[in-house]
C-alpha cells in the first residue's frame, strides 16, 4: 500500500510536467520590423505561412518562438548592419548579393575630370579656309560637350543616390531617371520606358557623333594641307598652319580622351543600374527566443562601397539602435534550497501510557522546519512573477526525536525577483509519522511500561509551506 501511493503521487508529478512542457514548448513565430529612414519599431505574430495575423502592443514574445528581425529601407549601396546579441549571433538570409564582390571591379567615382571643353575652332585664317564646314565641326563639339557633360552629371547624381542612407531604392531609381531625362536630345528615347535601351541608345549616338567629328576634321586637316597648291604660302602663313594643324591634332586627342571616359561611365552606369534593380533594400534575420530579455544591437557603418568613395579606408559608424524583446510564457525549471515547515496535524503523535497504564496520545500538530531541496517548474509570464509547482524532499532540523526520515513535498508556487530567483511554495507533505504495531490501540489498557517498542515509522499525507532561493537554471 505504502509503494502503491508514493507510485501513484511521482506518476502524478511526471503527467503534469510533460503536459505543461507540451504546450509550453509549442513554437510560434513573430515578426519584429525597424525601419532605417522613420525609426519605426513594429512587432506582430505571423500564422505558419508567414502572414501578420496581429500586431503586438508590447515586445513580448512567446519563449521558444522563433523571431524574424525584419530591417526595412536599409541602403546596402551605402549601409552595412552588424548585429550583437547575447545568447548567439543572428543568422543571416535573403541578402541575396553581395555588393562587396558585385561592385569590387568598378573604380571610384570621385575625382573624375571631363577631357572636353572646346565649344568653338581657333578663329585663324588657316581655318577660314575650310569653309562652311569650319561652322559645323564647332557645332559638333558644342553637342559632345553638352553630352558628355550630361553623362558626367547623370553617373555624380546617380552614385550620390547610392551613397545616401537616407534614400529608398524607388527615390534613387526616379531621381535618375529624372536626371536622363534632362538631356534634351531628340535622337534619344524616353529612360522611363526602358533604361537599358536608353542607354544602349545613348553610347550608339555618341559614337556616332564622335565618328562624325573625326570625319570632319580629316576634311579640314586635308583640306588644309592641301592649300599650299593654291600658291606660295609666307612664312607667317605657313607657321599659323601648322599651329592649326596641331590644335587639330589635339582636339582630336581630346575627343578620343572624352568619349573614351564617357562610354566607361556608361559601362559602370549600366553595371551599377543592375545591381540596384537586383538588389534588396530589406534585410531579414531569424533568432529563436529562448532569454526571458534580449537586446540586440543594431549597428549601421558606411558600406565597403561607400568607403571605397571616400578612400579613407575606414567605415564610419552612422547609428546605433536597439532592439529590446521580452520573452513571455515557455517552461522554465530550475532548483532551489528551501526552508520548509511541515505539518502532519493529528496523523502524527507522539505515544504514552498514563499511571493507569492506559495508551494515550499527542497530536504532534505543529509545524516542524525542515531543510528542503525543491526542483521548480513554471510557465515563464514575466520578469518579476510567475507561478507554477515544486516537488522536492526535505530533512527535519529539529531536535524532536519523536519526529524523523525525509520527507517528499509537491504543490504550487510563486516566484518574484530577477530570473525567479525567490518563491513561496505550499502544498502536500508525504513523510514519516508513528504508529501503534501489534494490535495495539490509543486507549488500550497495558502492562507496559513504554510502547516504544511497538511504533514503526510509516509514510502519510500532510502539508507544508516554505521560503525557497532558486541555485541554476536547467532550462
């Protein structure tokens, strides 16, 4: 009988603790959004297909969640994220490139000069002599220079975009073609439509036109070596044509220099317009919640791509900010050193016979302190107080020698403090209490002069309340 009840209380214990580890265990998922540009923080649950299917007032989260840190409007152009957390590092997914190895073979940006600055011919004689089509040469470097320099304008803008954290992926793309747009040429189609052809557009007409200047100075060139048929040329004459020759020359240099430079700003221009299409100004972690507190700092430095531009070989932090999430419910067990006082009422009594040899009693009905070590168990609900069970034995301390054995202790409790360190427990006691043997009665009469050879310690039921401070956690 005595086996058959102390079976019957563990079973008891061990069905309650893995009922309340199923449920508590459950896994459920969370979202936690911070947007770089508006310092927004938002936190929602999420169904098993990822969907917000509420928003959460507080960061408090189910222990054992699994948490997607969602990082929203975060410029990779110009921002990289490091994260710390505590328990482990957050995981990284869905980047999707890698901007240092996709952007590593393009050269800076800065310090770019444009080759071209010659709107008008040298106003000589040497020149008049090519007639009309001196008028139209200069036209023709009026329009490259107009054109390279919306080039140069169009590639400062666009990389200046890129390089400011503040702008969204959608500004940088309309701000650029806002800027292509601004090139008057009508030979060029709408960047809107189509910036890619827009582009291929753009490189085909200025090889085209530098192709048309090269051609058009040969004609002056040739036709200017070919003046001196006309008649015997003078000395100052000769010497303003061959300083006519050289400006030719030069020009002609400079305009390899030119659109030589620009179709490489295309090139990189047309790179560059790939990976922002391609790229992902959303940056998602996932963490499973396990801490009752977790922060998780979030710092934003200058990307490899930016500090490539500046070429002061140092990323420059430009804020800090942090995530706080607050577990709540999971399962949580821990131990603790208790005392306890334990009282059996009148199961327990101490045994005697009267000067008429008649057996009488004393109810041993007073608490007795016990010294207690308590396993704990509770669904977490907050940082400061949960409530949940204990089971654990304990050892009498005091000097009553009528009282002995240990004793086993399950009931609820309440935890408070930091981590639940302290709790407040009561519940059932099954210990030993004395009992008469050999047939013997309270009230019997007998020739006895003591009955302590006929107790025996057997184990029953009583209570117990107690003061506990938690050692570890187990989980």
């Amino acid at each position: 009988m005595k086996n058959s009840i102390r079976n019957h209380l563990l079973t008891t214990i061990m069905i309650v603790v893995l009922g309340l580890s199923h449920v508590c265990f459950a896994q459920e998922r969370y979202r936690v959004t911070y947007n770089y540009n508006t310092e927004e923080v938002g936190y929602y649950a999420l169904d098993k297909n990822n969907t917000i299917v509420d928003t959460l007032d507080t960061p408090r989260i189910k222990r054992n969640s699994l948490v997607e840190i969602q990082l929203q409007n975060v410029n990779p152009f110009a921002v990289q994220v490091q994260t710390d957390v505590k328990e482990e590092n957050l995981r990284q997914e869905g980047q999707g490139f890698n901007f240092g190895s996709l952007l590593g073979g393009l050269n800076s940006f800065t310090g770019d000069q444009i080759n071209i600055n010659t709107p008008n011919l040298p106003d000589t004689d040497a020149f008049a002599a090519a007639g009309a089509s001196r008028g139209a040469v200069s036209t023709g470097f009026e329009d490259l220079n107009n054109t390279v320099t919306n080039i140069s304008a169009m590639k400062s803008a666009f990389v200046s975009n890129l390089l400011n954290p503040n702008m969204n992926k959608e500004t940088i793309m309309e701000n650029l073609i806002s800027t292509a747009n601004a090139d008057p040429d009508v030979r060029l189609p709408d960047p809107g439509d189509n910036f890619y052809v827009y582009l291929a557009q753009l490189e085909k007409t200025l090889k085209a036109d530098k192709s048309a200047l090269e051609a058009d100075v040969s004609t002056i060139s040739d036709s200017m070596e070919n003046s001196d048929s006309v008649g015997v040329m003078s000395r100052g004459e000769l010497r303003a044509r061959n300083m006519a020759m050289g400006d030719l020359q030069r020009l002609l240099a400079n305009l390899d220099n030119s659109t030589n430079q620009s179709l490489q700003f295309l090139d990189e221009l047309r790179s560059l317009y790939t990976v922002l299409e391609a790229s992902n100004f959303e940056q998602t972690y996932d963490y499973e919640l396990e801490a009752d507190k977790v922060d998780i700092e979030l710092k934003f430095v200058q990307s490899d791509f930016s500090a490539q531009q500046d070429r002061d070989n140092q990323q420059t932090t430009l804020k800090t900010r942090n995530i706080k999430i607050y577990s709540k419910g999971g399962f949580k067990i821990n131990t603790s050193v208790a005392l306890t006082l334990n009282n059996f009422g009148s199961k327990s009594k101490d045994f005697f016979i009267d000067d008429l040899g008649v057996i009488g009693a004393d109810d041993n009905d007073y608490f007795v302190p016990n010294l207690s070590t308590m396993v704990n168990f509770y669904p977490f609900l907050g940082e400061d107080f949960n409530i949940g069970g204990s089971f654990g034995i304990s050892i009498p301390i005091s000097g009553d020698e009528n009282i002995n054995g240990i004793n086993f202790l399950f009931g609820p409790s309440m935890f408070f403090g930091s981590k639940s360190r302290l709790s407040v427990s009561g519940g059932l006691a099954y210990g030993p209490v004395k009992k008469l043997t050999n047939g013997l009665s309270e009230g019997d009469s007998t020739a006895f002069g003591s009955v302590d050879n006929f107790t025996k310690n057997v184990y029953d039921f009583g209570y117990y309340f107690g003061i506990s401070f938690s050692l570890f956690d187990i989980n």
